[in-house]
C-alpha cells in the first residue's frame, strides 16, 4: 500500500519547506520528499525580495513598491503584493530571533564577499552589524588559508562603492588551521567547540587565539567583520565571545558556496518542519507519478513513485506541492533538444532554437535565466494550451520560469512567496 | 552525458553523415568509466560540508578531492591514489549531498580498493588488521562456539592491551559481545522454513486473510553477521513481527553483506562475499520471496553499492527486490493502522539514525512508526554521524576522531528525555552505548513489543479464561 498523506511535497530547499510549514499550518498531515540535498547551502541566507526591476533599475529602496508594475507571468505577478507580504510576515514567525529586517519595508544594504553591497528585505542577525548604511568605521578580517574573502580588496571596493564610512582590510592566519584548503566546516567546528589550538603563545582556546591576533591589527574600528565561518550550532555564542574579546560588533560577510548562513537557515528550517510535525524522507527521487482514471476533466495525479535504491514506493496525497528547483538544483533539466521539467514533464516555454535560449552578451538578458514553469494565479503549471496540466499539482519556487532571481535579487522572496501560497492552497483544498 | 559521448551538433554542416569518433581526452579505456561522474562535478564543495571527518580531522582533504579530483589527477598516469583516502569512514553521506549526481562512494570504493591493492604492504600491521576486522565474519563463528570463553577473554585488559599493541585496535571500546546461542543455532532449534510456514499460516487464518496459502507472503531474511553472532534478539524480532502479519520467512545460507570489506578497501573479500550473496538471493527471489534486511548498512551494501561495483548475473535483481525490514512492512501492509492502539509499558527513546538509513531514504520512518505506539515516544537526536562508521572507529589512529564525530550526538541523546537509545545499526549502536552508557535498542524490537507482546498477552488471557 501506499503512504499516504494530505499534501506532499516534492522538494526540500526554501520553497518546498515554506509551503510543507504553511499546509501543516493549514492543517493538513503533510510530508516532504526530497532528493539530494538542496541549493540552501549554495546561497547566502539573505532573505531578498527584489532588488531590481527587470529592466536593471535599483538598488531598490523599497521593494513593495515596485511589485506592482511586474510583467504578466512574474511570481510575484501571479501571487500577488499581499501574499509576498504575508509570506515574509510567516518567514518571520518561524526564524524568530535568528533573523532581523522586519521593522522595515525598506531594503537593507548587505556587504558581501566581493566588496558590493546587496538589497535584502531580511538578513541573519550574525550579518546586523556590518550593514553598509551604519557609518561606523569597519575592519574586515580575512584569512590566509581562505582566498574566497580577500579582506583588503573587499574593503577597498566598498569604498570605491561610496560606503558611508572607513572600510580597511587585514589578512591573518586562522589559529587552529593547518590546511591550506580546509573545509568551511572545519573552521566552524574549531570555533564551535572551542578547540584548543597551539600558536607562538602557546596552547590556547580557539576563540580567544582568533581574538588576540585580530585586536593586534585593530586601530580603533569599533565593528569587526568576518568572512561567514564563525561556529555553527553555536554561531551567537562564537560571535558574542569575539566580541567581548575584541571590544568591538563583530558581523559576518555573507560568502559564496559553501555557505554557514544557507546551512544555519536550512537547519532552522528543518528543525521548525519537525515542530509543525511535517514527515521528511531524504535522500530518495521522485521518479514518476500515476494519475487517476479520466474523468473527462483536468487529470488529477493519484500516486507518485519514489525510486529507493531500485524499489519502487507509491507515495499518495490529495494535494502534491512541485518545489524541485531551477536549472541549477535540477528541477528544470536541459538536453540539446529541449527543456523539460523531469518528474511530470509539465510544459515548459522555450524556443525551439537552442541557439535562442541564450544571447551572447554573458551578463545580458539570458532567456535560459527565465525558464521554468508558467503557473496559472493558484500556482497550478500550465500546458502549452493555457490549461492547468493537473487539478491538484501547484508549483513553488525556482522551478517556476518568467524571472531572472540572480539580476533581480528575488530568488529567497519568490520561494517564500509562491511556496506559502501554494501550500495554504493545498491545505484549504484539502478540506474542501 | 557529456558532448563527447553524444556530439549530435546539428549546426555542423555535413555531421550527419560522418560517424563520429570521440576524442580520447583521457587514456585507457576502464570496465567502470567514472567520467560522466567526474564530469558532473561543478565544485559547489556540498559534499565537502557533509563530510564529518573533514570537520574534525585537519588531515582529510575530504570527499571532493577523494572522488572527482582524485579521479582525474590518476588519469595522468603517473599519480599514486593518495594515502588519505584510508581517512574516508564510508558514511556515504557525500553520496546523498551531491546537488549533481556524482557517485561519490563510488570513487571512494574503487579508489580504497585500489589504494589498498597497489599501495599497501600486505604484511604490514595496518594491512593485517584492517584484513581481520573487514573479515569479522570468519573469526565470528570462533567465537560464537565458544561465546562464554570468548567474552571472558575479550573482555579482559590484557587482552585489549595486546589488540592495540600488536594490532592498533584500540582499547577504549569494549569488544561485542558474542550471544551464548546464535541466531541460526535458535532459527534451525525451532524446526527453520518448515516451522515458519505453519506459523504464518496460523496468523494468516487468525487475521482472517483471504488466502491462508499465500505464497506471495514470503521473505528471505538477510541478518548479516552482527544480528546472528551478537545480537540475535533483533533477528527474532524480525521472525516474530513477520509471522505476526502472516509472513513465511526462509533465512538463506549467507556471507557478509560487504560493508566492512569495502571500508577497507579488501574488494577482492567483498566480491567474493557477494557472489555468495547474490547467487542464494537471486535463488530465494525465485522461490517467490522478496528481501529483507535488518542493518541499515547491509540494505545499503545490497541495494547501492553491489550494482554499482559487481555485475554477477542477477545483482541488479537482488537489488532490486531487497528491502529494509520496517519500510517493507509499511508500503506491503498497513504498518501504523496495525500499531494504532497498541501500547508498550517502559521508557523513552533516543533515536538515532544511522548515515546508511538516511542515504535510502529512510531517517524518518522510525520515528513515525513509534508515533503510533501509545505509551512510549522516540526523540530524534538529530542529522549528525555517529562518528563510528563499521570498522573505522575502532582502529587506534581513528579512536579520536570518530569520538569527535560523536560529540554531537552524544550531546543531543543526553538532552533528550530519554535514557535509552535506538537506532538500525549495530556499530551507530555500539558507539552510543559507548558514549552515553545507555542501553540502545532496534526498532523491531519495539515493533515486537507492541504487536507481539500484545498477542502473547491476549493468548495467555484466552488460556486462562480456558481454564
């Protein structure tokens, strides 16, 4: 027999878990499958809504604002300005203290790894200190065995920028590490537990050997700010401890993949689906999907099939949720002929050229950035016909085409928004 | 696949008509060709932040350099594998983080094999331990001849002394105890299949199945070494919760899943290993019955890693049709419905779930079998590695590192309020009663006590309403 539930959901980054939170919310018994692991540990835990219009224009100040003149077909479009509002406003009720930005509808100015500043609508707290609106001088520290944050550059580029304040750069050793090419996690860990670590001083803590040799190079900056590795379970308490030492705010620079923040934000996540009683399985793909007898009408999917290791495991729901991901996390895939989305093959608009799905221009409008699903308003993915291709699949996030989320900053809010309608969606049919 | 294998460049004009000749960027070809892996890897670094012994261990480059990288660099020809990859503890939690499909555990293990074929002094200690702890499964039966002298004297100081001097196992661990009567000894005691059948038969009718005789209710039941020589109170369960839902169950002649000998790198042991395996198997399979394991790491081994490193006639079969022994009987019959009203006296659980479930997909079903059980609630202690991974944490270099790995979860177990852990894994096991102090039960332990404890119950009631 199956296992059996109101909603699945087939997905596990931001959009999968939103709308597996909002449908448990709902009331719905609800389950999450997911495959590998998601993009999360990709991104920088920003939590951005739009940044810039499509056309290019910003940094936005406020992104509210701009909702409304979207083009037909854009996530948002579809959902509409008050569900991204309420589904920053559930975001906000689920990261609790771990996040700031909500006194606001502006966007906040982030500093990240290259020195630019981003727009985000919420960032995490551990990032509060080093907002480039704050005209408070700032040291950033980078470390030799981490060439992903060039301190000095990053500070200079933040002047060339026209940051508000004295940006100035130092590269020091990292205490404690002896590879040059140590993982993100192994800094994390020493700092987490506290490690003891051997330096010119002596045998020492890991904390407090980070803190001297940082407030040997501090010229009276009242704000420090690191590349993002400080702990992980226990990142306050690393960052508390730093400060204290250092007599100074200590922040983290959001950095590229791999990313403590997108882990942090993921385990929080993960922790809040075991609170609202979502059942997760990992690990495991969706590899198709039954529907139900015809009925004359719009099919209706009955059963997927999850693929464990060759044998096959009918899972069923009244409601499916899709939060597969873009072109990266492989929720839309590619091949010479055409695009596809792999599990219901449901359609995807592109030209039948594939030397139209690019222009040559490697920063200009990529059509390849847009594609996904075209969903109709309840996030339904719609056939080449304009019809919902089944009555119970609504799609969520980067699987869903029509906006570029890299050159809009709008990657986070578009999951959060789509992935809280399409499951408060779910649930409400559920019990209908 | 890459361009290389399909170049169907319809803008070239003319391509159609030559046959194409792909362009040998690397030498020799492999009868495994791990290219379109290593080509899926776009260095995101995921499974690096995966990885616990790189976390803990300065000295690991961790799974990215292991697997893609370390692949390339050997096509030069002139490069050794490195010695590191004797650090990897065989989590295969790299295989289940890859966003791309690179089959990370798979490079491991033929690297490890070859590593351990070309690079290795064979009489050198490290060679000679890791040969007799990959191969438990033939000093086992020793032991299990003689389970009380055995236990006596593994148990004593000088004993351990001697492993970590003369062998480099450390001496921290208490070794497993051998069981005084084996499961095999106790399945053959009570009259094997023949036994089975009549009793499934017997349940069958008491459920009031349509088909008393019902050969599709039939599995062959892989125990692997640990629940056979250590700890055959699991395999009973597995017996008794069985019969319980009618099911005949054949328990086939069998050698070690593999797993440890993969671990180590011995390829040639696990080959051998698993011929056995999936020749009695693939036999059982034609008898009707399906496969059914009780170690996660066994599962593991049959379902992922014998299609992916041996090609006997019949391994994807087996693959195919093995299952874990708690996600069989939730897809095959209506598990929860089942355990909705049953209820167990006694205390809470601190569950663990080992890498190899997780990697099948199966972290969570634990915990929601337990929900259905009044009485008693199983707590997850969280997505960390036990740190003991098989074989890995038992050898003195790695004693330290696998304790480190460990911290978390020991830490999580004291937390939750329970005092008495749970996992599918005999070494997770071995490692929180190690850390913690605690008890650590199976899951079909517990399923036995809530659906076979309340059968025993309602006959002894009956028996004596009776008289």
């Amino acid at each position: 027999m199956a296992i059996e539930d109101d909603v699945l959901v087939i997905g596990g980054g931001l959009a999968g878990v939103t709308s597996a939170l909002a449908a448990a919310e709902g009331g719905a018994r609800v389950r999450l499958v997911t495959y590998k692991q998601s993009t999360l540990r990709h991104a920088s835990g920003l939590i951005d809504v739009l940044g810039y219009t499509p056309d290019g224009e910003g940094p936005l100040v406020d992104p509210f604002d701009a909702l409304a003149d979207l083009p037909e077909g854009h996530p948002y479009e579809r959902v509409g300005t008050d569900a991204v509002r309420d589904a920053l406003s559930f975001f906000d009720d689920v990261a609790g203290a771990a996040y700031a930005g909500e006194h606001t509808d502006a966007n906040a100015l982030v500093p990240t790894h290259g020195g630019t500043v981003k727009p985000t609508a919420r960032y995490p707290v551990s990032t509060a200190s080093g907002l480039a609106s704050d005209p408070r001088d700032t040291l950033l520290v980078g470390f030799e065995t981490l060439p992903d944050f060039e301190a000095p550059l990053a500070a200079a580029h933040l002047e060339a920028a026209g940051a508000p304040f004295d940006a100035r750069g130092v590269t020091v050793s990292f205490p404690g590490i002896v590879r040059d090419d140590a993982k993100v996690t192994r800094y994390a860990h020493l700092l987490d537990r506290d490690e003891s670590v051997t330096t010119g001083a002596g045998e020492t803590s890991a904390r407090e050997a980070l803190a001297t040799t940082v407030e040997a190079r501090l010229e009276g900056e009242c704000r420090v700010g690191f590349p993002a590795i400080l702990g992980d379970d226990y990142a306050d308490e690393v960052r508390a401890d730093l400060a204290d030492a250092l007599g100074a705010d200590v922040f983290e620079v959001p950095m590229g993949p791999p990313s403590l923040p997108g882990m942090r934000l993921e385990d929080l996540l993960y922790k809040a689906l075991e609170d609202a009683g979502v059942r997760t399985a990992s690990g495991v793909p969706v590899i198709g999907y039954e529907t139900e007898s015809e009925s004359g009408e719009t099919a209706r999917i009955d059963h997927v099939v999850v693929d464990r290791h060759g044998a096959e495991i009918p899972h069923r729901a009244d409601q499916y949720v899709l939060a597969t991901g873009g072109l990266v996390g492989k929720g839309v895939r590619s091949e010479r002929e055409r695009v596809f989305e792999p599990i219901f093959d449901c359609h995807v608009p592109h030209a039948s050229d594939r030397y139209d799905w690019f222009v040559d221009d490697v920063f200009g409008e990529q059509p390849y950035a847009r594609f996904g699903l075209a969903p109709d308003r309840e996030l339904r993915p719609l056939d080449a016909d304009g019809e919902p291709e089944f009555a119970n699949l609504r799609a969520a996030g980067a699987v869903l085409g029509g906006y570029d989320f890299a050159a809009e900053k709008s990657g986070a809010g578009v999951s959060l928004a789509t992935g809280y309608v399409a499951g408060t969606r779910a649930a409400e049919e559920v019990d209908e | 696949m890459s361009d290389a294998e399909q170049p169907t460049d319809d803008h070239v004009p003319g391509a159609e008509d030559d046959e194409f000749e792909p362009v040998q960027v690397f030498p020799e070809a492999e009868s495994m060709d791990l290219r379109p892996g290593a080509d899926n890897c776009y260095k995101c670094s995921t499974c690096d932040t995966n990885c616990p012994v790189a976390e803990v261990d300065d000295e690991f480059p961790g799974p990215k350099f292991q697997g893609p990288e370390q692949w390339r660099l050997k096509r030069q020809g002139d490069h050794d594998i490195d010695d590191s990859v004797m650090k990897c503890s065989n989590c295969m939690r790299c295989d289940s983080a890859c966003p791309s499909e690179v089959p990370l555990s798979q490079m491991h293990n033929t690297a490890r094999g070859e590593y351990v074929e070309e690079n290795m002094d064979k009489f050198s200690r490290e060679y000679i331990r890791n040969r007799i702890l990959a191969n438990y499964r033939r000093l086992a039966p020793l032991g299990a001849a003689f389970p009380r002298t055995a236990n006596f004297v593994m148990g004593l100081s000088v004993t351990k002394w001697l492993g970590e001097k003369t062998l480099g196992i450390t001496s921290e661990r208490d070794l497993p105890e051998f069981a005084t009567e084996t499961f095999r000894a106790w399945w053959t005691k009570r009259g094997g299949n023949a036994t089975s059948k009549k009793r499934a038969r017997e349940a069958r009718a008491k459920r009031g199945d349509a088909k008393v005789e019902n050969p599709d209710k039939r599995i062959a039941y892989f125990h692997g070494c640990y629940s056979n020589y250590n700890t055959p109170e699991v395999a009973k369960a597995l017996v008794r919760v069985y019969e319980h839902f009618g099911y005949e169950i054949m328990v086939p002649e069998q050698s070690c899943s593999g797993t440890p000998m993969f671990a180590n790198g011995m390829l040639d042991d696990a080959r051998r290993a698993a011929e056995t395996n999936v020749r009695e198997l693939g036999a059982a399979i034609e008898d009707g019955a399906d496969i059914v394991a009780s170690c996660s790491s066994c599962s593991m081994s049959l379902r992922q890693e014998y299609p992916e490193l041996f090609d006997f006639e019949n391994t994807k079969n087996v693959a195919e049709n093995t299952w874990d022994a708690i996600e069989y009987l939730r897809v095959h019959e209506d598990l929860e419905g089942e355990l909705e009203g049953t209820s167990v006296k006694g205390e809470d659980f601190a569950y663990h779930a080992p890498c190899h479930s997780r990697n099948q997909g199966l972290d969570g079903q634990t915990i929601e079998v337990v929900d259905a059980i009044d009485g008693i609630d199983a707590h997850d202690v969280g997505d960390s590695c036990s740190g003991i991974s098989g074989t890995y944490g038992w050898k003195a270099e790695n004693y330290e590192t696998s304790m480190k790995i460990g911290e978390e979860m020991f830490e999580h177990m004291e937390d939750a309020d329970a005092e008495t852990g749970l996992t599918e894994c005999p070494t997770c096991s071995m490692q929180m009663g190690h850390g913690t102090g605690y008890e650590i039960k199976h899951t079909l332990e517990v399923l036995e006590a809530a659906l076979v404890g309340a059968d025993r119950d309602a006959d002894r009631r009956k028996r004596q309403e009776a008289g």
